[in-house]
C-alpha cells in the first residue's frame, strides 16, 4: 500500500522566492489498485508522482510504502515518463535488458527475459533495431517494457501517451489495461485526459489548481475488462467523464 499524509513541496527558486507545487495531499493506495492523478497545468501532479518515486523530497508530510519511508528512488518502484527515456546508444533489447543487469543478472538471462517482455509489447521484430529507428509508439512500449522487466511492484506513469496521436494513444491505452490485469501493479498514472483517466483506473484523485490540493476522489465503477467501444455507449462513462470535466473546468477557471 502506498500511504500519503500531508504531503507538501514547496521549491526555492534562484531569484529567492518560493513556489508552492503541492499542500497537504493525502492518500491511500491499496496494492494493485489503478489510481490517475487529474488536474489543471502547473497543479502539482508531477510533483507527486515524483516525490513517491524518491526523486524529489518533500518539505511536509511523507511518503510510505508498506509502512516504509520514501526518501530515495528504488526498484519497487518503476517509472514511465512521457519522454520515452531510451538509451539512444543501446538497441531496444538492450534497453530492455538494462534494469536487469543492473541488478546483477547475467548478459543472456537478462537478454532471454527482456526478449520475452518484447513478445509481450509486440515489440520482437524489432529487438535489435536502436530508438532513432522507431515510431513514437514503439518507443513508448520499449520504455514501457524495460520498466516491467525489472517487476516492480509500483508503476509511476507520468503522462506515457501524451506526446502520441489519438490513434496511437489509444492502442497503448488498451495494451497497458491488459498487461496490467495480468500483472495487477499498483499505478499511479498522471494525465491531463478526462476519457483516459475513467477507461483506465479504479480511481481518480482530482488535484485543485496551484498548490495542488485534493479536490476529490472518484470511484470508477465500471465493469473490467474494460471494451472501449461499450463504454462509449454506457451511461454510467459518459456521467463520470462530464462529473470530472465539470470539476476540471471549474478548476482551470479558478
């Protein structure tokens, strides 16, 4: 379980002033829970996602993980973000295979294992082919792959489609459902997109404008798996997406 109580950030910029990101956020994240994080521009979810990954200290509150304290980044703990993040210099299988070798596994374990979460992304064919050489969505799922690799128990995910076309989006957004209701990670998804954020989590936790405040937290109560296609035409969908653009845009204009 992930457990956040009062978690604020405040940052100290060069000209001497400072800018609070977050105030007083709390949550809980049961293991194995889909949990998106919604908001306006500049609210802060970033910041959050950030802070559980160990990669920005909070200056209030904490950060628990099973009952133990974040304060640095671990393998527990895997990230996606919205830049890919590929070694330019590696091929895609080595990409893969880097977190694995990191973790002191041998060349043709990690290489036989990155291999099979390739199958996994539909990425096989191209093993051996470098980022340069990809389309944006493939290079998204060999990011996507390589944190898998490693089996956290965590997934961060900070805006993984927002960079790709509607198309795209939308194939990584069904791929990831169903990797995911096989592996059953906890995740903490961070996006701007109202549609995507009830096709895919259990929760919504929406964030106030600048300093990020819990605004509400949202049930989805949707059936899984999740067709696209059905939910589109059910009723239910259609009132948590005008619930939350009601609260996003009442948000923005704030």
């Amino acid at each position: 379980m992930i457990t956040i109580e009062q978690l604020g950030k405040t940052f100290h910029t060069a000209r001497g002033t400072s800018h609070t990101a977050i105030r007083d956020i709390s949550l809980q994240v049961p293991d194995g829970q889909f949990v998106s994080i919604l908001g306006p521009s500049g609210c802060g979810k970033s910041t959050l996602l950030y802070i559980v990954g160990g990669f920005e200290h909070a200056t209030a509150g904490s950060v628990k993980v099973d009952g133990r304290v974040i304060d640095k980044p671990g393998p527990d703990r895997g990230p996606v973000f919205q830049e890919y993040a590929l070694f330019p210099w590696k091929t895609v299988i080595s990409n893969v295979a880097y977190g694995l070798r990191e973790q002191g596994m041998a060349k043709a374990q990690a290489e036989e294992k990155a291999m099979s979460w390739l199958e996994k992304v539909k990425l096989r064919d191209y093993a051996h082919f470098y980022p340069r050489e990809l389309s944006g969505g493939m290079r998204q799922r060999a990011a996507i792959a390589r944190t898998l690799a490693y089996e956290p128990a965590i997934l961060l995910m900070d805006e993984p489609f927002g960079a790709l076309d509607a198309h795209t989006r939308i194939k990584l957004q069904t791929g990831l459902m169903g990797l995911w209701e096989q592996l059953k990670n906890t995740v903490l998804f961070v996006t701007h997109s109202v549609e995507e954020a009830v096709y895919l989590s259990d929760r919504v936790v929406v964030l106030s404008g600048t300093p990020g405040t819990v605004r509400e937290i949202v049930d989805i109560d949707l059936p899984r798996p999740r067709v696209r296609a059905e939910l589109l035409r059910c009723p239910k969908y259609q009132e948590y997406v005008i619930h939350l653009e009601q609260l996003l845009v009442g948000e923005v204009a704030a």
